[in-house]
C-alpha cells in the first residue's frame, strides 16, 4: 500500500522545467525619445525659419539653425558609436531605437529646412513686404503718374475708379497671366494706362474674374511683389496694347480688393496655417512609423 502511493507520488513529480526565454520589453523611454525629438526640430526650425524673425532678425535664426544643426551631429555621433559597437561585434543586440532616432533625426532637420524656406517664400515674405512699402490714398489712375508710387505695396484708388473689362487680356505661359487696366470712369481715357490689376489663371474668352472684381466697392490695390510672374505680366500688358491700341509707360499691378489690409494679414495667416499643418502630419506621421517599428522591432 506505502509502495503504490509512492509510485504514485512519484509519478506526480513534475518532468525537467524548460529555461524561461528571456522577456522583450519595450524601452518607452528611447521610443517616445524618438519621437519627441525630431518632431521638437521641425517645429522650431520651420516655425522659426518660415516667420517674420527671418526678415527682421536673420542673425537669431542662423543662430538656432546652428544650435539646432550641432545637438543633431551630437546625438548622430552618439548613434554611429552604438553602431560601430554593434557591428564590431560587442554588442548582440541591434541598437534599432539608436538608428531610428538617428534618421528621424536628420529627416526632420532636411525637412523642416526645405518646408520653411517655401513657406517664407509663398507667404510670409509678402507681407513682411508690404509693412514696409508705403501706402496710398485717393489715387486717381486718370491723372496720378504711376512714377509717384514705385514705393507703394497698397493703394486706395478714387472713389469713380473701376475695371475696364473690356480691355482685360491673359498671356499664356503654362499659367495664364490675366490683367484689366485700373481706370477712372469719370475721366476721359488717360494717355497711359499705368496701373493694371492681375490674377493668375482667372480669364478667359468669359473675360476677367480675378481677385474681387465683382464686388461694386472694391477699389484698393495690393502690389504683386512676385519677380518671375511680373515679366508674364508685362508681356500681357504689351499684348493689350497691340490688340486695344492703347500705351502704358510705367506699368504697375496690383490684386484687386475691396480690403487691402485684409489680404495682407490674411497672408500672415497662411503662413502660421501651413506651418500648423506641416507639424501635424510630420508629427502624425513620425508617430505611425514609431509604433510600426515597436511592433516589428
């Protein structure tokens, strides 16, 4: 009876235990540091470099640029040290969380850099533009020279002037350059037609549908500051004169507005929109590819 239950109890002994694999957990520290890092650069570089600091305080921007640039070698040497440990060797785990950090790193900073210059480019530096140029008022497009006005970035035109529609024309070039001469409907036609409003891809054979040239109190002006899309205009402007036949001297364009400083604040308003835009989907972005490498890394 005492050997039965002794076989019996050894019977219940349990067999050899297997060794215990070693459990994987998650270093929360190094994966929100690999987010939170780079998302950090680009919000303060594009932020920074696509605002007004960069017209009126250049100077403080290379200088974050700079300190932003050095913290990033800094940590990229750390990473190729932990890499150089691993591959030669001394180290049996691949230091992944090093190496994501690492490129996020130097994508946030090629990219912060690439958005902000545009984003200054389209946006804010017309504005920056504009504080600085002069303004005018009660500007009458049938006797003012537009010599007068070289300096000027907004106009408030007489209270007669008005689009002469019928004398719009667009050049083609890809885009379709659109301009209406600015004119005084109390007046006799001016010797020169100097002042011209412009819109890009708004006319056609229907006409000009540029700006707010429906709106009956419209009459103020903002001066187009772009370059590159001035010589599409002159060249509009030319091909007005030779299909109405009519002179200009000293063209100058403008959007046509009812509100002059509306627009201006509207593209300091796009500036910090874009800007908000561009962090939230780096940062939604980066996100994704954190979580995505936490769960295959």
């Amino acid at each position: 009876m005492m050997y039965g239950d002794l076989r019996k109890a050894y019977g219940s002994l349990p067999g050899p235990l297997k060794p215990r694999e070693p459990k994987v957990t998650l270093p929360f520290q190094a994966v929100f540091l690999s987010w939170f890092l780079p998302t950090l650069v680009f919000t303060v570089v594009s932020g920074t470099a696509s605002s007004s600091l960069l017209t009126y305080y250049p100077i403080l921007i290379y200088v974050i640029l700079a300190v932003v640039t050095i913290g990033c070698m800094l940590t990229l040497h750390i990473v190729s040290l932990v890499l150089r440990r691993y591959f030669s060797g001394r180290s049996k785990v691949f230091p992944f969380w090093y190496a994501f950090l690492g490129v996020a790193l130097t994508s946030s900073l090629v990219a912060s850099v690439w958005f902000a210059h545009l984003n200054y480019m389209k946006n804010e530096i017309a504005s920056d533009t504009l504080k600085r140029l002069a303004i005018a008022s009660n500007v009458d497009p049938a006797v003012d020279s537009s010599s007068r006005y070289l300096d000027v970035g907004r106009v408030e035109f007489s209270n007669s002037t008005t689009l002469d529609l019928g004398k719009s024309i667009g050049f083609k070039n890809k885009e379709v350059y659109c301009v209406a001469p600015i004119v005084n409907n109390a007046s006799k036609a001016p010797a020169t037609y100097d002042y011209w409003a412009v819109g890009l891809n708004c006319c056609d054979q229907n006409g000009f549908r540029c700006g707010e040239y429906q709106k009956p109190n419209a009459r103020s002006g903002v001066r187009l500051l772009n370059e590159e899309q001035r010589e599409f205009y002159t060249l509009a402007v030319n091909e007005a004169e030779a299909t109405f036949g009519i002179k200009t001297a000293l063209p100058l364009f403008f959007f046509w507005v009812e509100d002059s400083e509306a627009l201006q604040r509207s593209w300091q308003a796009k500036t910090i929109e874009y800007w908000v835009l561009a962090t939230v989907t780096f940062a939604a972005f980066l996100f994704a590819a954190v979580v995505a490498g936490g769960a295959f890394f």
